[in-house]
C-alpha cells in the first residue's frame, strides 16, 4: 500500500500464495491513525481488491473505494512503478531461485521498502524522502540543495578560470 501523496511505502506482505483477506489486513496496517479521516482506497480492477474481506472494510464505512481509470481519469501508477522498480532493481539482482524463499525475498523486500521511504530522495519532492514527504521534516531539504549546487557551480567556475592549459600558458 502507497500514500499516493508522499510516495510513502504504508504497509505490505510477502505471502507465499495468493490470499485476497491479505489485502484487507494491510489496509487496516496502512489507515491506522487516521481515525478522523475517512481513506480512499485507489484500486485497478485486481481480484484482490473486491474479495469479500475488502468488501466488507468498504461496506463499513472505513474505507472509501475509488476505481482507476473508471471512476477517475487517473491511474494506480504510483504504486505499479514502485512495484516494478522494487522488482528490476533489486528482486531480479538476488538469487531467487524456489518460491520457498519466502523469508529471504521477505528481507530483502523489507531493505528495500525501507531504504525507499527513508534514504531514496525522490525528484518529485526535489531531493526530499517519502518519509520526510508524509512527516512533513525535510522542508529545509530543497533549499539546501540548491544551495549546494549553487556553492559547487562557483566552485567549478573559479576552478575553471585559473586552470590553463600548457598551449594557453
């Protein structure tokens, strides 16, 4: 589950098979704390996402189910792109060779959600975290940077102005 705002890994599992009950657990994990807020839930037309478990999160209230695409112009993109770079870029470069892995592609899925919401800045949020995004603690972060490449722009250029080459001297 994505906060589709920050960008910010919520909740997930590593199952070794398919259980739909799993997707209505992990938005219970992913709404926790927004007791005065009713949540959106953004879904593709995955069988997942309208099994009995998350329909009856739906019909009580606690959730608010939008279909991408359909009920909105947008997609569900976020979390597919996050999905497919968790999978090219990590998953695929580990050994994985038996789906009785499960603890080992559970660590490694863990790494990499953890790496995503607290160490990867993303360009979006111009050099902040999803973490810092959804907390709201890397306001500073931005202007640092450009403050940063502002200083190493000067920098280079003095570099460049009292370097000479042999053909110039």
């Amino acid at each position: 589950m994505i906060d589709n705002y920050s960008r910010r890994i919520l909740a997930w599992k590593v199952a070794p098979r398919f259980n739909p009950s799993i997707t209505a657990e992990l938005l219970l994990v992913a709404s926790k704390g927004l007791e005065n807020e009713i949540p959106t839930l953004l879904v593709d037309g995955g069988v997942e996402n309208y099994k009995s478990p998350v329909n009856e999160l739906i019909d009580s209230g606690r959730l608010r189910r939008i279909l991408a695409q359909t009920e909105i112009s947008y997609s569900n993109s976020l979390i597919e792109s996050w999905w497919k770079a968790l999978k090219h870029q990590w998953l695929y470069l580990n050994s994985l060779d038996t789906v009785k892995k499960v603890n080992k592609v559970n660590k490694l899925v863990s790494f990499y959600v953890s790496e995503h919401n607290s160490r990867i800045p993303h360009s979006a949020f111009k050099g902040q975290t999803p973490d810092e995004m959804y907390f709201g603690t890397g306001g500073e972060i931005p202007f640092q940077l450009e403050n940063q490449r502002a200083l190493a722009r000067q920098k280079k250029l003095e570099i460049n102005r009292a370097t000479s080459c042999q053909i110039c001297e």
